[in-house]
C-alpha cells in the first residue's frame, strides 16, 4: 500500500481547522517545522463537515516536547492552563484545556508478535503510520506544514470510501491483530452512518467465530465499551455491537432491549448515571438468571472489563432491583409509601423499573417515577435530630423513628409548611 496525494476535494481542510479549538496554535506551530500533520479521526470529521470531538496530530519525534510547546502556546487564550499528559514511553501526548483537546503521537510502524498482542513499535513514515490505522477512512493524513501544506495524503480506497459512506479495513488481519477493531467498527457504524464493505464484514465475522476477542484482555474490550457507553448516540453504538455478534461473544446473556433502554434514558433524571443505566440494561437477562449466583456472574463481568467497585455496584443493584421494582411502584398509594420504596433505590434503577411499565409512559410506574424524581426526592425537613434533642426527646433510635414519621406525613401533605408544625408533629408522634 501507497498513500496517495489529492487537492482538496472535500473543501478546505486547512480553513476548516482554524476554526477548531486549538487549530490555529497547531497552524502557527506548523509554519516552523514540517512534519506537523492532522491524522485520522479529525481530518475525516472536517472532511465531512463535522466538528471533531479532539483534533489528532502527529509529529516525527519528541511528542512530548511538542505537547508542552502546545500548552505553553495556548496558555495566553485559556481560562485555566492547559494540562499536558505525557506517555513517553509509548511516544504519545494529550493537551487538554476547558473548551478543546489534542492528541499527539509520533509517526510510527506497528507490528504484531501474536494475535490480540500489544504491538510492537518503532519510528515510522507517513505511509506506515497510516497503514496502523483501523479504518481507511481514519487513514488520512493532511500536513500543516512544509511544502505539502494542505494537501489530502490518503491509505487506498480511503476517499472514495469516505465519499460512499464505507468502513473497510487497511489489511486482512486488522481484527485478528487487534480485536478491539470488532467494537470500534461498531461504534463506527452508529456514529457516522456508514455501511460495513463486504470483505470487512466477511473478515469480522471470521473473527468472531475464531474466539479472537479471547485473545485481547478484557480490560481492552474494557476500554472499547466505555468508549461506545459515552458516544452521543450509545444506544445505537451498543445496538451495532450487539448486531455485530460482540455481545454474546462477551457474554451469551448480555442483551440490548433497544426500545427499553430508550424509554429508561428518557426518564432518567439530568443527575443520573447513563452509561450505568445502559449496562445495567445490558445485565437484566443475567441478573434474572436461574443458572449460577447472578450477582456473582455480574460483578465478575464487570470486573473483568475494568469498571470500578462503586460502578459495579451501582449497576448490579440496578438491574437486580429494577424488575421487582415495577410492581412495587404501582401499588404505591401515597407518597409516603413511594418514598418508602424508592428511597433507597439508584435512580437508574427507578428509571429502568418505570421503562419496564407496561402501560408505558402513562403506567402507573412511570407516572411514579416521574414525581420521584422531580418532586418528591427532593423533599426534605426543616427540623433536624438536634431540634428534637433540644425539645427534651431522649437520644436513640427514635430520634430516626420520629423524624421518619414526620417526614411521611410532609410528603402526604398532612402538615403545613414551616419548622413548628414539623416539630408539633414530631412531638406529638412520641405517643
């Protein structure tokens, strides 16, 4: 494989680049040397009139020398100093700042000792950085500076696939190398709007059913999930996973209820989890499995894939409680007894148990969780233990009991608003 060299036939990129944050500190870097390029993901957004979520550059050496360069230039312009994140020993850098962020990475040559393998690395040129790449149309690289400013540099097929809307793969053994391409494919697919090419679908498939996904540790498949999890569309990129065959490759029983994960996103309040929720939604087949210990299977699942104790905790209870939870919520009658069902539930439980309401958005349980989450969780007393304790109630348990019972009846809207009703009420519940 060759790169080619085309005039700009999708538009000005250089242009285009200016306009993103960052993108005239790397144009003004780019007049002083000539081996400053915009790689992959950002050239192929531009290219299609999108905004990149990161701008990608590479450079021949000394990405780490170039990132402090960077943060010292775009320092002047920012509301806070940009962090620079060094990975010398892989050659890589991250500048971050509160509006952009740019990745750095030395041009470099891969090759593979085994399948699933880390690769091995060394200085590369332009056409064997983009020959590493996953995709043809991540394959493109346009230079910032020197005398090939501009210019479209591009791996074969590569603009023509991104004319046609097409993912194809740079080589045969691109999953097999690397499997961890089977779910960026995915994430790919959702997020663009491109088709699969044939032989790259055909190549997927191989793979799968090779067991190649065995050969790549789960703290990878980890890293690819998170990834799909945070994409604006994660619904769909978790959809083209599942099409793809990836989620009963990770687990038989992992399965997306597309409909039901919509129905629970949408109900889930701002201050929610999303990506929690949609795994949780993933696990209900498994958390409602009679085979084995299902909270044993669950935590073992997620700990493999790197989520942390808190995640995992927060995403077994969901999907655990979620199913019972349903029924719970419509036969509660009074707020109180809501409260008393929900308070101790995560919202993307709540969420999840009202997405499984079968009267759908005007069921009982999804009318429940609605007035949960924008009222009645918000509700809380003016009086503490300290107010009863100053009112001559002995310290223990009854303390809680008390204020417990005050609280219900605030809620069902038994009391007046102020301190001395609920401090009345609490008094009078010693009886």
């Amino acid at each position: 494989m060759r790169p080619t060299t085309a005039g700009h036939e999708f538009g000005e990129v250089i242009g285009a680049l200016g306009e993103q944050p960052g993108g005239g500190e790397l144009l003004r870097m780019g007049r002083a040397r000539e081996d400053l390029a915009l790689v992959g993901g950002a050239v192929r957004d531009l290219l299609l009139g999108r905004t990149p979520r990161e701008l990608d550059v590479v450079v021949a050496a000394d990405a780490a020398g170039f990132a402090r360069e960077l943060a010292a230039d775009l320092a002047p312009g920012a509301a806070q100093a940009p962090s620079a994140t060094l990975h010398e020993r892989f050659g890589t850098a991250v500048v971050e700042w509160e509006t952009g962020r740019v990745d750095i990475a030395e041009r470099r040559a891969e090759t593979y000792s085994a399948p699933g393998a880390l690769p091995q690395v060394r200085p590369g040129t332009t056409e064997e950085d983009l020959r590493r790449r996953d995709f043809t149309v991540n394959a493109i690289a346009v230079p910032l500076g020197g005398p090939l400013l501009g210019e479209i540099i591009s791996a074969e097929h590569a603009l023509e696939d991104l004319r046609a809307g097409r993912l194809r793969v740079i080589h045969a053994h691109s999953f097999t190398d690397d499997p961890t391409r089977l779910l960026r494919l995915a994430r790919y697919r959702a997020r663009l709007g491109f088709e699969c090419e044939e032989l790259t679908a055909e190549l997927a498939r191989a793979a799968l059913v090779s067991g190649a996904l065995d050969t790549v540790s789960r703290a990878r498949i980890g890293a690819e999930v998170r990834l799909a999890l945070g994409e604006t569309e994660a619904i769909a990129a978790l959809s083209a996973i599942g099409e793809l065959g990836v989620l009963r490759a990770l687990e038989p029983r992992l399965r997306l209820r597309e409909p039901l994960a919509r129905r629970a996103l949408a109900l889930l309040p701002a201050d929610g989890r999303p990506e929690e929720l949609l795994m949780a939604s993933l696990l209900l087949e498994l958390s409602q499995s009679s085979v084995g210990d299902p909270d044993a299977a669950m935590f073992e699942f997620l700990d493999g894939l790197e989520f942390t104790a808190a995640e995992r905790e927060r995403i077994t209870r969901s999907a655990l409680a979620a199913p019972s939870l349903t029924r719970e919520m419509e036969l509660a009658e009074r707020p109180s007894e809501l409260h008393e069902t929900l308070c101790a539930q995560t919202l993307e439980a709540i969420a999840l148990a009202a997405a499984m309401d079968r009267g759908g958005p005007a069921g009982r349980a999804s009318e429940a969780a609605r007035e949960w989450f924008e009222r009645l969780r918000h509700v809380r007393l003016q009086i503490t233990g300290e107010d009863l304790l100053a009112a001559g109630i002995e310290p223990g348990p009854q303390l809680g009991r008390l204020l417990a019972l005050t609280l219900a009846r605030r809620l069902d809207g038994e009391l007046p608003d102020g301190r001395r009703a609920e401090l009345d009420a609490a008094l009078q519940a010693r009886v």
